[in-house]
C-alpha cells in the first residue's frame, strides 16, 4: 500500500514503451493499478504500455479508467479486463 491518504495525489515515474514518463494519480489510484497488475502477473509499467496503447485521453485519466473497469469486473465476478477490451 501506498503511505499517505488515498486522496493525495503522487506524481511516479513509468516506463511507457521504452520511454520514461512521469504520472500523477492519487494513492488510491496507484494502489489499485498495483493489485490489477499483480492479478494478471505483468508489471505496472507493462500495463500502463497496454493503457497507453488504447487511450483516447490523458494517461492518467485513462488509468483511472481502468482502474474502474477492474473494480467494477470483480465486483460482478467477471475476469480482469485487457486495456484493449474496454
């Protein structure tokens, strides 16, 4: 878990295909990117690649996105989604 309140924003460094770029998005946000991450065994920043390839909008708010897509897919029992499948 990220130290801190799950409202505070955090600006991380990632590796976006090859390229280092920097991210900002609240704790709460990072947390659940690192558990969607871990669920399907690949590392943050080969997901944020995967989010980055099929955004249509800022990074953050694409991961953001997903975060709620994965939230919402356990919370109904149904597989964690590919960034490509939203």
């Amino acid at each position: 878990m990220t130290n801190g309140p799950p409202d505070r924003m955090k600006k991380r460094s990632v590796v976006v295909a090859n390229h280092r770029t920097s991210v900002s998005l609240e704790n709460v946000f990072w947390d659940a990117l690192r558990d969607a991450a871990d669920a399907r065994t690949i590392s943050v920043n080969d997901l944020v690649t995967e989010i980055d390839k099929h955004r249509s909008n800022s990074l953050s708010g694409a991961i953001r996105l997903y975060v709620l897509a994965v939230a919402r897919a356990s919370a109904t029992g149904r597989a964690i989604p590919k960034a490509s499948q939203l």
